[in-house]
C-alpha cells in the first residue's frame, strides 16, 4: 500500500474519490502524506462538495489565500463517525493545522442521536464506537459491536476494504466478476492506485427549488442532548490534545427551506453552538446565511455559495488562513 | 446456527472447552448432549421437542427389542418406522402428497380438494430421522446390541457437528466413540482446523460465488442463451458439490477437534467413471444408507437381474424424493436410475473398458450436470425447458464470466488429479500449508463478509 501511495499527496483541488469514503486505512495514510505547512480540512459531503466540480469545493475556493488547503472531506461523515475516524486514524494528522467544518443538519432530528435499533440505514457503520450503549443504530447486537472492535483494532480488515475499494469498487470480487466478465480480476489489484475523484464529471447543478424540495420542519436537538454534538466536542478534545491547531466554521444551513417554526428554532440553536465554540477557545466563524439560490438541498451549497462562503472566511482574521 | 457466523465460533470455543474439561469424566456425554440442543434450538426451540420424541421412542424401541424374538422385534421396529417416517413425512410431504392429490382430482373433473398444510420443516429432519432409524434397524438384525444409556444415546442422535447436514453416521461407527475418552491432541487440532478452513473456503469462496450466477440465470431462464444456461448448470453442478461438501468438511473439522471422526462424505464425486462409482463418491453416506436399508432388504441382486433393476430404481427414485418433495426431486433420482440401469444392462460389455477414463469422467460428468438441472429448476416444466434451450443452441445476451469458467475448470481438474498419481504430491505437507494459505488469504482479503445458507438445510 505505501508503495501505490508514492506521490498522491493530497494537492489544492484533490478530494477522495466517492468509493474509498469507508477506507479509512487509506484516509490515514492520505492524512499523513501531505506537506506539514498545508491546512487539513475534515468535514462530511458539505465540505467533499456534491454539487461543485474539483475547483469548485469550499477548500479550493480557500487555496486562493497564502495557506494551502487540502479537502479530506468524507461523503456522510457524521460526528460520531469523525470522532472515530480520528480515534482510530488520525495519528498521521498529529500538530497540524485542521479546519473543521461543522454542518448543524446532524443536530436536525433525534435520528441523529443514534438510538434507534432499527435504524439501519446509518453512515459509516463500521466508525460507530462499539461500546458506546447509548448508539443502538445500525447494528446494536453483540455481533456488531464486537465486528466494530476487530474492524477499528485490526489492520487487517482495513487493508481488505482498501484493496476491495481500490480494486473492485463497491462490488466484491465475486461480483466484479460478473460485472466484467471478460476482464482478468487480478488487473486492477496491479494498477496503480487512483484516490482522487476523477476530475470533469458532471454534477447536478439544479437548486433545492427546481428539485422540488418541500419545507421542512425538523425536530432540533440542543447540544446538550445531541449526541453527534457530544462526540464533536470530543473530536475538538482529541486534537487539540494531540497538537492540532484547530479552528471550527459552521456552514450555512439553507434557512430558506425551513418551515417558520423550524428557523425560529434554528436561530434559537445557533447562539447555543456559538456559546460552546467561545468556551473552548477555539477560532470559529459562524458562517453567514447564503441566498436561496446558492444551495442544492438543506445543507448543501452550490458552487457560487462555496465561492461565497470561501470570501466570508478569508476576509475573517479569526480563521488563519493568511 | 451456521459454521460460518460469530455466533457459532462462541458457542465452539463455549462447546470445545467444556468438552476438553469433560471428556475424562461421565459428564461427557450430557455436555454434549446440552450444546448439541442448544445448537439445535437455535434455529427454532419447538425443534427441540421433536427430536427428543423420536429419540426418546427409538431409544426405547431398542431397549424393547434386547433378547426378544424376531415377531416381537418385528413388531418394535415397526413403531420406529411410523414414528420416523411419519414424521418425516408429515413435514416433508404431506404438502407435496396435498397438492398432488389436488392436481389428480382436478384432472378427472371431480370439484373436490384436500386442505394443503404450510408446516414449517424442521432444520435437519432428513438427516437426524435416518440416523435413528439406522440404530433401530441394526438393534433389530442383531447387528449392534441396543444402546442401555438414554443421553449417549440422545448424544448420537444430535451430535451438533453432524446433526442438521449429515454424514449420516452409523450407531456401529459413533457410539463406540462416545463410550470412550475422546483423544484431543496436537494432531486433531492440525487435521480438524485445515479441514474446517476449507469447508469454509468451499462454501464462501466458492459456493456462494458460484451461486451468483447460477441465481440470475435461473431467475429467468426463458431469457437465456444457450452458452448462459449450459454454464449455469455447471456452475450449479459445483455450486452443490462445494456446498454440501464444504459443509460436511466444516462438520468433520469441527468433530475432528473434538476427538471424534466422521465419515468422508464426499469423494470427488466429478471424477466417477461410471454412475455406480459417482454413487459411491457422492453423499456417501446417504448412498449407503439407501444400499443397507432398503436395496438389500428389497432383495438386492439376490433374486436376478430383472429384480435388481428394479431394486436399484425403486431405491434411485426414493433417494430423490429423500431430497425434496417434488416432482423434480423424482424426475433426477429417475435419471440416475436409469443411467444405473444401463449400466448394468452395457456395463460388462468389452467395449466399455476400451474407453479411455478421461472420456468417461468426462461424460459422467456431462450426465450428472445435465440432471442437477431437475435439481435447481423450479420445476419439471422448466428443467425440460431449459435442456431444451440448451441443445437448440439459442444465441444469448449474457457474456459467460471467464473467471466462473476458469474455477469450475480448476475445481474439475482438482478432483481428477485427487484421483490420479498426482494426489501424491498433493499430500505432500508443503502442498497441504500453500493450499491452506492461500484459502486463507483469500478468506480474509475477499470473501464477502455474509455467507448464503445450505442448500442442504432445505432437506
């Protein structure tokens, strides 16, 4: 694997590609292999950029300042996942500089909380911690927690996923057989190793508004009883105990697809986070609301809201990113 | 529960620690007797109550039957009969009798129909009734003297590595090994994890891959080319094999650690010469069962050969319908008794052994391919459908996987070579270590993480 990885340091416009999302042996050796001066970006699907082509992410947009930036953005990277993630994998991104981004959609319903047995449809299952009593979502029995352990403890089961991913995709190799039934199976493990999404693929560039999206009305969970929130301040803990200089932006929300009651809530909830990030002392920047037209969905701008977003945050000193 | 999944590792390592603290003492028994049931209750504990029953009535039936006259046993052994096959045939087949009856009826006109039951199979009914059947009819022909202690007894009966997929092992060749301290010593625990690991590389890795295509083309076969239909036979004729086989090896891997050996079910089946010899290699232990227990005493070859062939068709046609209650099951044990029949009827013909072996493998093969189809089809309809497709060379869509090709070509040649002068080499300990690497290596970097159920479970 170190030898695929020579020479695919993360560069201004790079963002892993969509099928390496649950490698995460990958991600640590991708944490670890960009330059010592470049500021880390960790984040979900908002700071990944669904919407928005390569040079059109929050963080290419931030590359315009003196700092360089990376996009280690991972599609559905909730909290309590990103903790894990950085539990498990994060020792490469010791005493770098990281900027969070903190998308408040996980504090939207008490889904989120991870309670609910029969929630299966959770992102990034394997990162949810194991013994952890209060997450019963996406797997609660015994035999799940304890496949949870061995995947986050052992190497091994990394690496098997990173060589599935590399090689075959979502699919396993039985299935890439079948897929490709004329093609030798063996020949993707021997290419090289491609991590990056591939530039020049179309996005969908249509606002929340021609997607036809209703308002919403969500159910807000306070920090103080959010459990994503919990494991985000845990996050902050975890870096800055291990030398990080962190700072936090706040992303956007699309306010405009709230349902009265739900915005009311919503600027109810947002001084609450503001008052949290100020008692740990960290630079944090709230980011401004951004016109209907900027977003594709809840959470997700489109490549002018990044552009947008991007100005607000290397005009504020609080961010060093100059 | 399944070999294959976390929860049978704990109750093994639960299982194998007890019995290791046990084997000395006369507790043995009843410990494995307890993880036998719990292994059992898994699936469904109104399980439980069913074996115990016939376990309880054929231990009794045997105990009845020490010193007593031939009528009197006679008379015993009957009560088993009805119990067991009652039993099974009840579960198993009163709705195939049901819906049959339905269709005669219906076929003269009469507005008449019998109400079609929905039971729900228990796990392994085929293989635990056969067993205890085996014990009560050796106990009546004074073969083996019945068996005084209730739980050793009940132990062989369920004994979990072999209760719910067989080998269907001999009271002769089990209890004695349960009236003694079992050996455990390096050597099982070298011979029973390789043959656990590759029972596990048979079923996950190749199995189930296997599976993948032989699903989507007999999802809808009447879409289907020649070249896809032909392969999915093949694919099915090895998906059954390395199903069952590696089943039975996990059976036998896991027993072997115990201390306790289970007979070779399965002895490279696609080899065989002839459909006698497949007979001999494949379920070897059913095979026998139906030659012990009902070709010998329908007389066997005992009365000429025109009784024999009907012996030996009787039996083919009862051993289909052993393994599922419809008319496919029937329509391939038929097949197999005809080619039986023939062989008797050419079989010592000169021009027979002038065929070279390969050649007979090789047709042996075709011929039990081409019958697997009964096996999987989901119905005699649609078996004869698809021969049909295949020998009126239909041009398909579907671009036959090379790497599916090339496993089943591999798997074909791996049991020819077990069967010549090259199995030497493969017994060599260097040989043995790379292959138990290498199915490994594979389990660990590729094998999907959830594993299909048996195909032999339905039975």
């Amino acid at each position: 694997m170190n030898s695929d990885l020579r020479g695919v340091a993360p560069g201004p416009e790079t963002r892993l590609a969509k099928r390496f999302s649950d490698d995460y042996l990958l991600f640590e050796k991708l944490l670890g292999s960009g330059s010592a001066n470049q500021t880390v970006m960790l984040g979900d699907s908002v700071l990944w950029g669904i919407y928005a082509d390569d040079a059109s992410t929050l963080p290419a947009k931030l590359n315009a300042g003196s700092r360089p930036v990376v996009n280690l953005g991972v599609d559905g990277l909730h909290p309590v996942a990103m903790y894990t993630l950085i539990v498990k994998h994060g020792a490469t991104l010791r005493n770098r500089r990281v900027l969070l981004l903190s998308n408040p959609l996980w504090l939207s319903g008490p889904r989120h909380n991870l309670g609910d047995p029969q929630d299966a449809a959770v992102n990034h299952p394997g990162l949810l911690p194991p013994f952890d009593l209060r997450i019963r979502a996406g797997g609660s029995g015994w035999k799940a927690r304890i496949g949870r352990w061995i995947a986050n403890s052992w190497e091994f089961v990394g690496l098997r996923t990173h060589i599935r991913r590399k090689a075959y995709g979502d699919s396993t190799l039985s299935e890439w057989t079948l897929k490709h039934p004329a093609e030798n199976p063996l020949s993707p493990l021997l290419a090289p190793l491609q991590p990056w999404e591939e530039p020049g693929q179309r996005r969908d560039l249509r606002t929340w508004t021609r997607r036809r999206i209703s308002l919403q009305d969500w159910d807000w969970q306070a920090p103080a009883r959010s459990l994503q929130w919990e494991y985000f301040e845990k996050t902050l803990s975890l870096l800055q105990a291990q030398g990080n200089r962190v700072a936090v932006l706040v992303s956007p929300l699309n306010v405009h697809m709230m349902t009265e009651t739900t915005k009311a809530k919503y600027r109810e909830l947002q001084p609450q986070i503001e008052a949290r990030l100020k008692a740990r002392g960290l630079p944090y920047l709230l980011l401004k609301d951004l016109p209907s037209e900027a977003y594709a969905d809840a959470s997700h701008p489109l490549p002018a809201g990044y552009a947008t977003l991007a100005a607000e945050i290397l005009a504020n000193p609080a961010i060093p990113l100059e | 529960m399944l070999f294959h999944t976390w929860e049978f590792a704990v109750f093994f390592a639960i299982a194998f620690g007890g019995h290791l603290l046990l084997k000395r003492t006369r507790f043995m028994n009843h410990w494995l007797l307890a993880c036998s049931y719990v292994f059992y209750g898994w699936w469904n504990w109104l399980f439980l109550g069913l074996i115990l029953f016939t376990t309880s009535i054929d231990y009794a039936v045997a105990r009845g039957m020490a010193g007593k006259s031939l009528s009197i046993r006679r008379w015993l052994l009957s009560i088993s009969l009805v119990t067991n096959l009652g039993l099974l045939g009840f579960f198993k087949y009163s709705k195939f009798f049901a819906e049959t009856l339905n269709q005669l009826v219906a076929f003269t006109g009469i507005h008449l129909s019998v109400p079609v039951p929905h039971l729900l199979l228990p796990v392994g009914i085929s293989f635990f009734t056969f067993q205890s059947l085996s014990y009560t009819i050796d106990v009546y022909r004074e073969w083996i003297p019945a068996e005084r202690n209730f739980i050793k007894f009940a132990a062989f009966v369920a004994l979990f590595p072999q209760l719910v997929a067989g080998p269907i092992v001999r009271a002769s060749h089990l209890l004695p090994q349960l009236a003694s301290e079992p050996r455990i010593g390096k050597q099982n625990i070298l011979d029973g994890i390789p043959l656990f690991v590759a029972g596990l590389f048979k079923k996950v890795a190749l199995a189930d891959y296997l599976a993948l295509y032989v699903d989507r083309v007999f999802a809808s076969p009447e879409n289907q080319g020649s070249v896809a239909l032909l392969c999915a036979a093949w694919a099915f004729t090895f998906q059954i094999y390395f199903d069952f086989s590696g089943y039975t090896d996990m059976a036998r891997g896991v027993a072997r650690m115990m201390g306790f050996d289970l007979i070779l079910n399965f002895n490279n089946p696609y080899a065989a010469v002839s459909p006698r010899d497949f007979w001999q290699r494949w379920h070897i232990s059913l095979s026998q069962w139906f030659r012990d227990y009902v070709y010998v005493p329908l007389g066997g070859n005992r009365f000429g050969k025109g009784r024999a062939y009907f012996n030996v068709i009787l039996t083919m046609l009862l051993s289909g319908l052993w393994h599922g209650a419809a008319w496919t099951f029937l329509v391939w044990g038929g097949l197999h008794a005809a080619a039986r029949a023939i062989q008797g009827l050419c079989g010592d013909a000169p021009f027979f052994d002038r065929i070279p072996r390969i050649v007979k493998q090789l047709l042996m093969a075709h011929f039990a391919c081409l019958c697997w189809i009964f096996f999987r089809a989901g119905s005699v309809h649609e078996a004869t459908m698809i021969l049909q497709r295949i020998f009126s060379r239909i041009p398909g869509q579907e671009t036959v996987p090379v790497a599916l090709v090339c496993v089943m070509t591999i798997a074909w040649l791996w049991q020819l070579a077990s069967t010549s002068r090259v199995r030497s080499i493969m017994e060599q300990p260097w040989y043995r270590g790379a292959a138990l690497g290498s199915m490994v290596l594979y389990l660990v970097l590729f094998a999907s993480s959830t594993g299909g159920q048996f195909i032999y479970f339905q039975f």
